[in-house]
C-alpha cells in the first residue's frame, strides 16, 4: 500500500511539474511574439535592443 501512494504521489507531483512548465513555456512564447511583433516602435525597439545586449540572434 505504501509504495503504490508515493508512486501515486510522485505521478501527481509530476504531472503537476509538467503542467506548470508547458505553461510558462507557452506565455513565454506569447510575450515573445506579442512584443516583437508590436506595432508600437518604441516598444519594438527596446526589445531589439535587449535581445541584442544578450546575445540573442535576431537578424
């Protein structure tokens, strides 16, 4: 009994982990694309330039 609750709980902590990640994955790339694509030029042009002061590739 005990260890098929850890496998339990271990299975919904992982599960959990997973999910949080894909998450923050996806806004991730939602708040990369929102504000590259921005129409707003000065917006864009902070972000260029942050991505140039990285080191992050865009062009």
């Amino acid at each position: 009994m005990f260890i098929q609750s850890t496998r339990s709980t271990l299975a919904g902590m992982l599960d959990t982990h997973v999910i949080a990640a894909v998450s923050m994955m996806i806004l991730g790339v939602i708040l990369v694309l929102t504000i590259g694509f921005a129409p707003i030029a000065e917006v864009h042009n902070a972000t260029h330039d942050t991505r140039h002061s990285t080191g992050f590739p865009c062009h």
